[in-house]
C-alpha cells in the first residue's frame, strides 16, 4: 500500500476569513437584511397559528 488509500481523508484547511471595515452603506444594508429577515420569521410564525390556508375543495363520502 502506497500513501493513503484507506480511510477518510483529511479536509482541507480554509483560509482564515479577513475581517473587512464596513463603511456606512454596507451597515445600512445590512441592518435592512436583519429587519426583513426578522420580519419574514415572523410572518411565518403567524401564518403557522392561522391553520391551514388552503380547505378542503371536492370532498368526497364514503359511499359509491
């Protein structure tokens, strides 16, 4: 057996992520993508306690 043929081979390292000065439109935007984001969770918390948005349709009985 030659090297390393058996078993997982290790990940690669990524390279450490360098830390970037934001100026003030970057905060701006971000600040707006963590109130739209907060404000779709809680769309979606609301839309889960309403129930089912869509009812029935053709019901069908049990009879032929």
């Amino acid at each position: 057996m030659s090297g390393r043929q058996g078993g997982k081979a290790k990940p690669l390292k990524a390279p450490k992520k360098e830390k970037k000065d934001l100026d003030e439109e970057d905060k701006a935007f971000m600040e707006k993508k963590k109130a739209e984001a907060a404000a779709r969770k809680e769309l979606a918390q609301k839309a889960a306690k309403g129930g089912p948005l869509v009812t029935g349709g053709i019901k069908k009985s049990g009879k032929k």
